[in-house]
C-alpha cells in the first residue's frame, strides 16, 4: 500500500496597505519593506484628488473613507498605514471607527528631533496646511517645549519630490531657495535639526542634505512608523501566500512615473496596478461609523 503524503502547510505572510494623495509614502513604503522584508506591499496614491494640503478638511475626509472603502473591499489588506500626515491628522479616528482594521497614522517626529538638537532649535518643514495645525502646535507644546521651534511650508517641495520620481530632477537652486524660507526666519541660523514633517521630503534626502550640509540631524517618521507596523505584525494573522512585488495602484494614472527610480527607493520590484481608478470629485454617499 503506498504511503499517504499531505502537503506542507503554505506559509502566510501580512498584506500591508500603504496610503498617500501621492508619492510621499513610499518614503514609509521602504521603512517597512527594510524592518518587514516578509510583508506583502500594496500601495495606493490618491493621485486624482492630490495635493491633499489645499483641499477643504470635510471633503477630504469623505473623499479619504471613500477612496479607502473601494481599496480595502478590494485588496483585503491585514493592516493599514496612512502615509499622510495631513490625512492621518484630519480622517484617522473616522477610518479606525468605520473599518474593523488595524490603521497607523504619521505624526512629525518633533519628540526625537528635540532630543537630539544640541542647540534646542528645530526646523519643522511641512506643507502650509501641517505647519498651521493646532495639531502641531500640541505637539510641539508637548514635546519640544524647552525647544525654539522655527517652522515652514512648502508645496513646491512636495511637487518635486513627486516630478523626482517621474522624470524631472529637482534643481539644487530650487531646493536651497525653499529651505532658506526655513533657515533665513529669525532664529534659523541655530537649527541644527530638521524635523522632514512631509512623508514626500525624505524623497529629497540627497538633495537637502547637499543643500544645507551644517544640519546635523534630518528627521522623519518613517522608522518609527515602520516600528508600529512591526507591533500589530504580531497582534493580526497573515492572510497572504508570498510578499512578491510591491503592487502600484493610483486613483488617476502616472503617465510618467520612472518605474526603476521607484523599485531602487523601495528596494524592492514594482507591479502597476490599473483597478482603483476613482473620479477626482468627492464622494458624497459615505457615511462616518463602524460597518
């Protein structure tokens, strides 16, 4: 009689939803790709309703649930990170009462910038919207309260982080012109650390060290929400059967993006994904609350 042979059970690993209006998250994207290499990677730019930073706070937040309800009922991912700071500020407590999903939010790392600032002065580059927030302000108050706390916004920085993956380097002179709208406010001179409080300026890493190479620390949130990720990993079972390549899924189509600029900052292959296609209008049928 032969013998009875069963298959090995497949190994599973967690399927992560990294959200952004644009590009910006895959600054995180990498973060968690580099503490996480077994996770699977979706990622999902709101390119047809960005930049979020100029859009009005209740429109944006319909338009977030409703971009986000089309995407989970699709992908079904294990947890879910809002690469945003503008949207995790503004829809992150409506989307974790409205899914019954892990969500993880990006905070500006003002806590570690002002542990590590020597001088107690600290650049906050930020879009306008984020540098305006009470929400900053409390944060600021909370945890970097010993510190001076020169802040600026900038949505030219995020539209050359975007160009820089889609085929248009951004001109060092442009970049040194934007951080001297930082360092050039009154007390700018003693900032030695920077805290990046847009998921899309790590993008520009290379580009703002070179243009001001005094500063000592540049500072964003990726580790530490790749950290928190690392948290739920062990709290959430797995659902899929292999990583494989990081899926691209955008709500209006790059027609420009520079695929190996993209799978050099993940470190990892790209996939482009055509199905979560949604309309720039707001999306007025969404309801707040639990499903």
């Amino acid at each position: 009689m032969s013998a009875l042979h069963t298959a090995a059970p497949l190994s599973l690993c967690h399927h992560v939803l990294v959200f952004d209006s644009g590009l910006g998250g895959l600054s995180i994207a990498r973060e968690i790709i580099a503490a996480a290499p077994g996770c699977r990677i979706s990622y999902l730019a709101d390119t047809a309703y960005f930049p979020y930073g100029t859009k009005n706070d209740e429109e944006l937040i319909i338009r977030i649930e409703a971009v986000l309800h089309k995407a989970i009922g699709q992908l079904a991912p294990d947890i879910v990170v809002i690469a945003c700071n503008t949207a995790s500020t503004l829809a992150l407590s409506h989307l974790r009462q409205r899914f019954n999903l892990p969500f993880v939010g990006v905070v500006p790392a003002i806590k570690p910038a002002a542990a590590l600032s020597a001088t107690k002065t600290l650049g906050l580059l930020a879009t306008p919207a984020t540098v305006s927030r009470p929400y900053t302000a409390q944060l600021i108050a909370d945890f970097a309260g010993d510190c001076q706390v020169v802040r600026f916004g900038s949505h030219s920085l995020v539209a050359s982080a975007e160009a820089s993956l889609c085929g248009h380097s951004p001109a060092q002179s442009h970049i040194k012109h934007e951080l001297a709208g930082l360092l050039q406010q009154p007390g700018g001179d003693r900032i030695d650390t920077i805290v990046l409080a847009c998921t899309h300026f790590p993008l520009l890493a290379e580009a703002l060290q070179q243009a001001a190479p005094h500063i000592s620390h540049w500072v964003d949130s990726g580790a530490a929400v790749a950290r928190q990720v690392g948290v739920w990993l062990g709290q959430v079972a797995p659902s899929v059967a292999r990583p494989g390549p990081v899926q691209f899924f955008s709500t209006q189509a790059y027609g420009q993006l520079e695929i190996p600029k993209v799978e050099q900052v993940l470190n990892r292959e790209l996939m482009v994904c055509t199905h979560l296609l949604m309309p720039a209008e707001p999306i007025t049928g969404v309801q707040h609350g639990k499903n």
